[in-house]
C-alpha cells in the first residue's frame, strides 16, 4: 500500500505464489523491480534457502562497499 518510493537501496524479494505481493501497476509506478523465487509464496523467508540467500546477498552489500 505504499505511495511513496523509500530513499534507500533495496531488493524486493517474493515468492511466485505470494498473493501479497504489489501488481505490476505498482511497480512500475514506484519504478522498482523485484526478485521473484518460483515456487515460493509468501512464507519464503522460512526457507533455510532464502535465508541463506538473502544474508549473502546483504554481506556482499556490505563488504562490497567496504573495500
């Protein structure tokens, strides 16, 4: 339900199946891209999988910008 695009970097991750997640419409008008995970719904950050995932992707972020 957000209208207002956050100053921030990020990622937008969700799973295929999340019925929660923004519409097309929505993205486009936030000028924002996500991450879809096929086969996920909305759960997906429950998954050791996503877990791990998300947390490496964040720790490169972050030494990334470090060096």
């Amino acid at each position: 339900y957000e209208l207002e695009k956050p100053n921030v970097p990020m990622t937008l991750v969700y799973g295929e199946n999340d019925t929660f997640q923004p519409d097309a419409d929505w993205f486009k008008k936030m000028e924002l891209s996500a991450e879809i995970v096929p086969n996920f719904g909305h759960n997906l950050y429950s998954d050791e999988k996503i877990i791990s995932k998300v947390c490496f992707d964040l720790l490169q972020k972050v030494t990334k910008a470090a060096v």
